[in-house]
C-alpha cells in the first residue's frame, strides 16, 4: 500500500509480535505511523519492534497482557511516553482452543473468554480514557478490534472461539455508540478475517485433522478454499491493508462496522 496516510499517528498493535498482528504493525510502520508492540512474547516482540525502526519508524515493545486491567494501564502510558501520543489501538491478541461441543473444557472457553473478550474490552477502556479530550494523549482517534469470519459461519469445532468472536463483533457496535456519543472523537471498528496460515491458522488445520473433521491438512485447508469464492485463504497483508484504511482518514465517518475481509467466505 502507497502513501504515508497515517503520518504523525501513534499505534498500539497488541499481540504485535508475530502473525496477523506483526504485519498490520509492519503496515501502519510503512503507512507513516509510529508503533508500539504489546505481547507477552518478549524476545519475539522486541525483535518484530526493530525491525520496523530499521524502516525508520518510531517503534517500541512493552510488555502486555491483555488479560490484566494493570498491565494495559502501563501499556497505555508507555505507548503515550515513547511515541508522543496514542491515536490508534488494533486490539489483535488472541486466542483459539479447538474442541467440539460434546468435550468443551470449562477452563479452555474460560481462556479464551479472558484473551478475546476481556482482554479487547480492556483494550478499548484504557484507548478511550487515553484518547477521549482531556485524556493523556487527548487526540481522538481509531480502535480496530480483531474478531474473526468464525463471528459470521458455523465452523465445526470452534464454538467457544466463535462465541468469543461473536462478543468482540458486539462490543465493538457499543463501544462505537459510546464513544460517538459521549464526544470522544474515537471511532471503532471490527474485521473479520479469513482462515490465515498463522502458527494460530496452522494449529486449526491440525486440529480439525486430529478430530477427524477432514482426513490430513491439506483437505482442511481445501474445504475452507472450497466455500472461499476468492478461491484462497486469506494473507496477513490483506488484513493489514485492511487496518489501514479503517485507521486512516480515508475511514473518517466510518465507525461501528464489522469489515470481512475473507475473499467473500462469510457471505
Ligand atoms: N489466523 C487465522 O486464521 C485468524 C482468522 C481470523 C481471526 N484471527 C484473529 O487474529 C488475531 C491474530 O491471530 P494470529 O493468527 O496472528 O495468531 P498468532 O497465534 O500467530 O499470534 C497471536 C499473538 O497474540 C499474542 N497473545 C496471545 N495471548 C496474549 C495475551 N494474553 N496478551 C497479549 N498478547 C497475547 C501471542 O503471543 C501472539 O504474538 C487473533 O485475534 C485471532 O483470533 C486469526
């Protein structure tokens, strides 16, 4: 993507170090923002922050979990004391613990409850209080949460993954409300992606295998092309190309949406 329409702009990408999150961090770095990474992956996350410096960019890591209302406070801060500000929050973290309904685990869909829904829920409180006017970076500016097409489909073996994304898709129209309303000067968004060859997309195909749902990875794989009119699985540039734009300007009276972005599979 061409241009530097995010020049100036101040981003936390949560789950930033790797997979969809490293490359929507990757493109907002090339769109002109300055970026920061929140992961508990701490090696991994400083190595994906410098190398969007060697690019130019402002960047930095801190460390976050998006589970603790402690932490996202720090990261809040941090990403306003390093980069100078805080306009956009892609809240990307998260998680999926494949099962089928007869043998779901109470601690997995409480995992999974913790990471995508607690953990995006937090993420927008702490954006809000930083962003809203009179808050620490006072700006205004763009929340991008990342749910899934698993909110739009019946996939099997993902119910309590799909429930979670269900639940960011809905808190995403709320929060949208919210904040138009109460005069935050903040819109918020949602995408849904496709299935993605991420460690978290590989992990899916493996398991749907292992549930004897299709009979190796790559008829996994197939199935999911098959009901893609696109004919593809989706990449994490798409994604990011995606962000982008519902971070930039060219979004400015877009807010309270839920973009798929699946080469059509969840129509
Ligand atoms: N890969 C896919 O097919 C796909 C499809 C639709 C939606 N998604 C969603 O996209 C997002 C990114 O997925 P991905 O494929 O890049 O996954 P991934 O597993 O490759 O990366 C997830 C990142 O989130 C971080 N993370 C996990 N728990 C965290 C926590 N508690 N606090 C902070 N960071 C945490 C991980 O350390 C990792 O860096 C997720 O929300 C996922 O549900 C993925």
């Amino acid at each position: 993507m061409s241009g530097k329409r995010l020049e100036g702009r101040c981003a936390l990408v949560t789950g930033g170090a790797r997979g969809i999150g490293a490359s929507i961090a990757e493109a907002l770095a090339q769109a002109g923002a300055s970026v920061m990474i929140g992961d508990i992956l701490g090696d991994l996350g400083k190595q994906t922050a410098a190398s969007l410096g060697k690019s130019g960019a402002k960047s930095g890591f801190v460390a976050l979990d998006v589970t603790d209302d402690a932490q996202w406070e720090k990261a809040a801060a941090a990403t306003v004391a390093t980069l100078g500000g805080f306009d956009i929050l892609i809240n990307n973290a998260g998680i999926e613990i494949t099962s089928l309904v007869v043998d779901v685990k109470a601690e997995d869909l409480r995992r999974m409850c913790d990471v995508n829904i607690v953990g995006t829920a937090l993420g927008m409180k702490h954006a809000f209080r930083a962003m809203r006017p009179g808050g620490a970076a006072g700006k205004g500016g763009a929340v991008i949460n990342i749910a899934s097409v698993a909110a739009t489909i019946a996939f099997p073996s993902i119910a309590g993954y799909s429930g979670t994304k269900s639940a960011v898709d809905r808190m995403t129209r709320v929060a949208a409300m919210e904040a138009g309303k109460l005069g935050y000067g903040v819109r918020v968004n949602c995408i849904y992606p496709g299935l993605i060859p991420t460690d978290m997309g590989m992990q899916l195909a493996g398991d749907i295998v292992r549930l004897g749902l299709a009979p190796d990875a790559n008829a996994a794989v197939g199935s999911v092309i098959e009901r893609t009119p696109l004919g593809r699985l989706a990449e994490v540039g798409d994604i990011a190309d995606a962000a982008v734009f519902l971070a930039s300007n060219d979004a400015r009276f877009v807010t309270g949406i839920g973009l798929p972005v699946d080469g059509g599979m969840g129509m």
